[in-house]
C-alpha cells in the first residue's frame, strides 16, 4: 500500500479545525485532527510545505517510522505545530491501518482493558450559586466527575467562568485576541468557598475538579492546595506554568491535593521531571497535541510506570476526530484516569460524522474499523476559515500575566 493523496481541510463550524486526510492508491484512507487553537494556519502551512511532499509514495503501514522521520528528520523537534502536525498524519495512519486489519483501533493496541471511559464536564459560573446550580444539573444528568469555576467578584468574567470569551461560543469571529483581568489575591480565598458550598450541595459521592490555567505562582498553588484539602478534589489543574517543572515540587511538599497538568505538552521531554519524581498524578496530554496516537501511547506507558495516570485533554478545540483516537488510547491503557468531554456544537457533529458514543458520564469507542471518525467535505465547505484567539491576560495594572 501506499500514500497517494494527502488533504487538509481547514473549516469553522463554529470554530476552526484543521483535518488531514490522507488517501492510499487502494483507496482506503484515513483522517486526523491537527488543530491548535488560535494558531491553526501555522499548522497547515506546515503541512502542506514540509510534510505532505515528503510523504507521498510511502507505505502507509509504518506508523512507526513515519512518525520518527517526521521527528528526527525535521531536526527542529518537538514545538506544538509540529507535534500537531506529526499527530495529524499519525492518527490518519493508524486509521488506515485498522481499517485495514478490519478492526478498531483499541484491539491493535492491545485490546480492551475496560468496560467504559469516565468523563468530567465542565460547570463555570458568574456567581458561587449558580456554579452550584449547574453542578447539581449535571449530576442529574449522570455525571460522576465535574470540573467547576466561578468568576472573581469585581472583576469582568474570566475564561471559563462565564458567558465564554472562547470562540467556542457561538462560532465569533475574533480577529484580535480580548483582554482579560485577573487578581490572584482576590481568587485564592473564593476557590475554597466554592468547594465547600459544593460539597454542600453535592455531597462526597462526586470527583469535583479545578482548573486554574496556569495563573498562580508555586507558593500560592501551595497555599491553594492546602486550602482545598478538607474538599477532597479529585485534582488541581494547571496551577503554575509548567514551563519549569521544578515548580511543582514546591507545590508538592506542602499539600496531598492530587495535581494534573500537561494540556499545553507535546512530547515526553515536557515531562520526565514531573513523571519521575512523582510530582503529578495525572497528565493531561492528547492526541492531537502530543504527535498522534503513537506520541500519546509512549508519553502514557512512561507514566504508568511511575503511578501517573492518564487524562486527555478534551474541550471543543480537540476535535471529534482526535477525541475518537483519545478514546481508543483510554480503553486499552492500563493506567487511564479520566477523559475531558464537553461536546460539540450540532454543526461539528455535521461535518464529523463518529462513531464513539456518549452516555450519563461515559465515553464509548466505535466498533468499526479504524478510530470510526470521518469527514464530511461537503458539510466543511460551507463553513470556512474564521480568525479567533483565545483571551490574554492581564492584572489589574496591565501587567501582562499567565493563564
Ligand atoms: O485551546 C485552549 C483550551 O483548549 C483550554 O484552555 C481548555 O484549559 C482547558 C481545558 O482544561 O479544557
Ligand atoms: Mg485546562
């Protein structure tokens, strides 16, 4: 067999993705997810002027070496555009070669290790009350695992609190990135409120999650750690930037918060830190960002040794295409944790026709042969490319700062 044909289909129902597929002269073909939020054209062009021509005529079946040509060969390894691209065409291979083995994917790597995938979904919220509200919405609706944020008092809604600044809402254009305030001083005493108002409401019988994008220093993660304690969160997320992952010692020496992190990681040098010394429980990688199904595989089997368990990241901007092969990784590893889902807009099932499914708080791969997500083109014609970013941030002063 070999690769005739590669595509890449960029378009925007409702926000951008960017969708490889690649088409062998049997004419069976395969689709992958290559989308970075807010920088999506940098990956196209990568594709289309590095990657694609040096892969046209070879066999599709080396998965493998395919993947090392594309890092070793570029010579400038790892970076998020390249990761994103390499995951692209990976899990664009791995779909051929399940589909010609006539399998799905979880059997080829090593078949199922359980019965069911556990989510967590999101709650965010202007107010405590209506946080409250939303996560007692989604227990009702089966949830066993929600992630809940409020906005700071005083200070305009932040992303992932209120009516989204994201352009996941509602498909805006946002050619210019919005501003947003943040106040650590103001946020560290509100969090553990809003637990205990959950606990609550909620009782204990629910994993309740946090994410803190990134946004406080390793002293005050510690603090927060500490201060969350007696509300037993299943885990504390993003809570300093992890660029120095010496950080996160700091933040382990002072409290038993459980703590994940490594949604902006594209390879296992992001994190053998973190791993080895046992400074994390969960990794947070996925699919489309860390090189593909085989990128995601090695980052979790090198976890798994060091009691570090896996849980993808999965919000709209990970494509349904890239949240399948999440799927079959999660149901055949034997160190899963959880699963990120949030759902996808009507338009995005439109032009994503899948084959998982999702029911009361669990996630199913498809029976079908390959990661069983497809394309529709013709559905993805009619929403082109639209400009957006994601928020910055700033403190009160105008300081630019993490989030
Ligand atoms: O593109 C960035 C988003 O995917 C990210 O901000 C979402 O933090 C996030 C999460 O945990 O899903
Ligand atoms: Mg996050």
């Amino acid at each position: 067999m070999k690769i005739n044909e590669i595509k890449v289909i960029v378009a925007s129902p409702g926000r951008n993705f960017v969708t490889v597929k690649v088409i062998t002269d049997d004419g069976l073909y395969g689709i992958g997810d290559g989308t970075v939020n807010g920088r999506e054209k940098a990956v196209v062009a990568y594709l289309e002027d590095h990657v694609i021509p040096t892969l046209i005529g070879k066999d599709p079946m080396r998965t493998e070496d395919i993947w090392q040509y594309l890092y070793k060969g570029a010579y400038w390894r790892r970076g998020p555009i390249t990761m994103a691209a390499i995951g692209a065409i990976d899990m664009a291979l791995w779909d051929i070669k399940a589909k010609a083995a006539g399998m799905p994917l979880y059997q080829l790597l090593g078949g199922r290790s359980r019965d069911k995938v556990m989510v967590y979904k999101h709650v965010g919220g202007l107010e405590i009350s209506e946080v409250v509200e939303g996560v007692l919405a989604l227990r009702e609706a089966g949830l066993e695992a929600i992630r809940a944020q409020v906005s700071i008092p005083g200070l305009p809604p932040i992303y992932g609190t209120g009516p989204s600044t994201d352009q996941a809402a509602g498909g805006m254009v946002r050619p210019m990135p919005t501003e947003e305030v943040w106040a650590t001083h103001k946020y560290l005493p509100l969090v553990p409120k809003l637990f205990e108002k959950l606990r609550d409401a909620v009782g204990w019988d629910v994993h309740l999650l946090h994410d803190v994008h990134h946004r406080l220093t390793p002293i005050e993660a510690a603090r927060l750690g500490k201060d969350l304690e007696p509300y037993r969160l299943f885990w504390l997320e993003d809570a300093i930037p992890a660029e120095l992952q010496e950080g996160f010692r700091i933040i382990r020496q002072h409290t038993t918060q459980p703590l994940a992190v490594g949604e902006v990681f594209n390879s296992v040098f992001d994190l053998t830190t973190l791993i080895t010394e046992q400074l994390i429980d969960y990794i947070r990688v996925t699919s489309v960002h860390a090189g593909g199904v085989t990128g995601l595989k090695k980052i979790f089997d090198f976890a798994s040794i060091y009691h570090v368990r896996s849980a993808c990241h999965g919000p709209m901007d990970v494509s349904p295409v890239a949240m399948g092969c999440n799927i079959h990784v999660d149901v055949a590893i034997s160190n899963f944790g959880i699963q990120e889902f949030t759902g996808y807009t009507d338009a995005t099932r439109e032009m994503f026709p899948y084959t998982w499914s999702y029911d009361r708080g669990y996630l199913q791969p498809g029976e079908a042969p390959g990661h069983g997500v497809d394309i529709d083109e013709a559905v993805a014609a009619k929403y082109p490319y639209a400009p957006a970013y994601l928020p910055i941030a700033r403190l009160e002063d105008g300081t630019m700062t993490s989030w």
